[in-house]
C-alpha cells in the first residue's frame, strides 16, 4: 500500500519519503496468497476492486514492471443455504454495478472446472473468470521502482520512532535515522497501524490476526489454470502456485497477536479441510509453509482518508486480507481525494468517522 501510494503521489508532483522498518514487501505483503477478486459483498468493495483490476491488467505498461496477473478466475464454493442466498443478493448487485461477468455455477460445472473438487455436498457455486491472482514480490517491485523514477525517497530500514504535533496538526515524524519536518503523514503500517497511531494520540482500530499458507511440491492433478478455489463455509482455499499448490484457511478462534510461526497443529486441521474438499490433496507433499498478519477492523472494510481529530494524518491502513488486492485502486482514488478533493469511485463508507458513527457495514465475503 505505501509503495502504490508512493508511486501515486510522486506522479503528480508530491515530495513523498517512505519509511520502512525492514524491507520493502517483507512483512504482510510478501507472505499473502496474490488473490486478486472482485467479489465481495458490499458495493463500494466491488466498485474500487472493479478499478485495481484494470490497474493490473494495465500494470506492466504503467509502471514497465510485470504483475504476473493470471486472470484464471475465483471459484466460491457455497454449502449453506444461507450462503446461496447472501450470494443471490451478491450477484444481483455485482450485475448491477458492472462485474456483469461474474456468474453462478452449478456443482457439475464447478467438478469440470476443478477436477479434484468434491462437490458432493455443494448447493452453487460463484464464478468470475476476471478474478485470479498476480505476483506481490512483482507488484511491488514495479511499484518501488516507478515511485523512485517519479522523485519519491523509499527508505528501508528507517523506523518512525515518534510523531510530532503542534496546533492539533502534525509536524513532524521522528525516526531512528534523524527527524523529517511534514505536514502531512499517511498511516500505511498494516498490522501495525494501529501503533503508528498511538504515536499521536489517536485510537486506529486495527488488530493484527495470523494467516497462515501452505505450498505443495510438484502437483500436476492441480493445473495452472485451475482457478482460485474457495470453500466459503471453512475458509478454506487453494490455487496452482509455480507447478504445486498453494492451500490457506483462516484459523477463527485465535484470538489477535503478532505471532508469525507456524502453527503446524492447525496446518494438520487445514490438510484434513483440503482432503475433505478436494481429495487427491490428500497424496500431496508440503513443500514449505510460513505465516503472515491480517490488519482486521470490526467491519472487514479498509480505513481510507484523512482522520479528522488530527490535520495532516491519513490512514490507507485496516485491508482486512484485501490489502494486496485493493491498494492500487485505494492509492489512487487517496491520491485523488488528497489533491483534487473528489476521487473517481467514492470512497467515503470507507472513513474513519464510521467508527464513531457506529455507521460499520460488515463485509461479509472474508476468507
């Protein structure tokens, strides 16, 4: 997200400096899946993710770098009665707002589509050929070195220690290689925004939770083009990555933290979930397994926009999973509001005020 934003406002003449504390892509970034969908369930989602895939599409003639976007498709597997209507609901109103792509799939075709599926117990599915999954070492990457060509100071390495503030605005970042005078900050620490908020007295309602992914050897049964595959009941998911595969889920009763070991008694409870789903599963190895940190607020929805208590502090921070998927539409549209004071998709059920409000709409569509 900072290096998107970066790029963003160095293209219109922004002096922007980046600060990072290890290296640029290495936390939550450099250890998610590279989803890339268009299927959520509430509508300004849709609408900003509708834009980041046009962006990726376009990627490598904006920036000269390769996303590595396969556009192999999301697959929604739905179990629950409940969930066939929610998604009823969903595609009615992803018809309406333009992802007139995206359909359902009946269980026969949803085995077609992915030969190792059981499908025994699945009522529908939701399909959108659009979606897929792109390259985050490469997003990056393209996004670091357009936002260096374009004037913007990236700094690795460099950890904001303190901010200062005068006049109910800020002034200043303090951090381990020296003080930076600004006028204006944007919060995009991920998990840890809400300690950069802290910093100037502000409450950010981001709580870090640990994701957790596993990679298979060489899988063949599971081809290149099978699409992103998701159990919508468990959470559980899998997509080819290189010639293996790539299988995550979502371990709901731990409770938030930093903690990025591997937890391999939960990895053992996954297999058994990938088994039951797509059994030929069962016969592959594991490769190598690591973890990362969902930045998660209340309502599953990013915290995007100028926080009114403080002048001059901004969060692009709260993606909730999506944070991969969503930033180069959030950098843009963040950019636009910034200097043009409107942005092209409306971005507003994303501020910071809802907390307050307790205007929260819960983005149901969470994995």
């Amino acid at each position: 997200m900072g290096c998107a934003l970066a790029y963003q406002l160095a293209k219109r003449n922004v002096d922007v400096v980046l600060l990072e504390r290890a290296t640029l892509g290495s936390q939550s970034t450099g250890k998610c899946a590279g989803g890339v969908r268009q299927q959520f369930s509430m509508e300004a989602n849709v609408r900003l993710q509708r834009m980041s895939v046009r962006m990726f599409e376009n990627f490598e003639f904006e920036t000269g770098h390769p996303a590595d976007f396969r556009q192999i498709g999301y697959l929604f597997v739905l179990t629950l009665p409940q969930h066939i209507e929610d998604f009823r609901h969903n595609v009615e109103m992803w018809q309406r707002v333009g992802l007139t792509e995206a359909r359902w799939v009946d269980p026969d075709e949803a085995a077609r589509m992915v030969p190792a599926l059981n499908v025994e117990d699945v009522l529908g599915c939701t399909f959108c050929p659009s979606d897929g999954i792109a390259s985050p070492a490469d997003v990056t990457a393209g996004y670091v070195s357009s936002a260096r060509r374009h004037g913007a100071r990236l700094k690795e390495g460099v950890e904001v220690t303190g901010i200062d503030l005068a006049g109910g605005r800020v002034q200043g970042v303090r951090t381990s290689a020296g003080d930076i005078a600004t006028r204006l900050l944007f919060n995009c620490a991920g998990a840890w925004a809400s300690s950069i908020g802290r910093m100037a007295g502000l409450e950010i309602p981001v709580l870090p939770y640990r994701r957790q992914v596993a990679v298979t050897g060489t899988f063949p049964t599971v081809p290149r083009t099978n699409p992103m595959t998701v159990d919508f009941q468990t959470s559980f998911y899998f997509h080819p990555e290189g010639d293996g595969v790539l299988m995550g889920m979502s371990d709901r009763s731990e409770p938030p933290g930093y903690v990025t070991e591997v937890n391999w008694d939960f990895l053992e409870k996954m297999f058994v979930q990938a088994e039951r789903r797509a059994p030929p599963l069962a016969g592959a190895g594991i490769k190598t397994a690591w973890a990362g940190l969902y930045e998660t607020t209340r309502d599953h929805q990013a915290i995007l926009g100028p926080v009114p208590e403080l002048e001059g502090f901004w969060c692009a921070a709260g993606f909730s999973g999506h944070g991969f998927m969503q930033a180069p539409a959030a950098a843009l549209l963040l950019t636009q509001l910034l200097l043009d004071q409107r942005s092209e998709v409306d971005i507003s059920p994303f501020a910071f005020t809802r907390f307050a409000k307790g205007s929260l709409v819960h983005e149901k569509n969470v994995i």
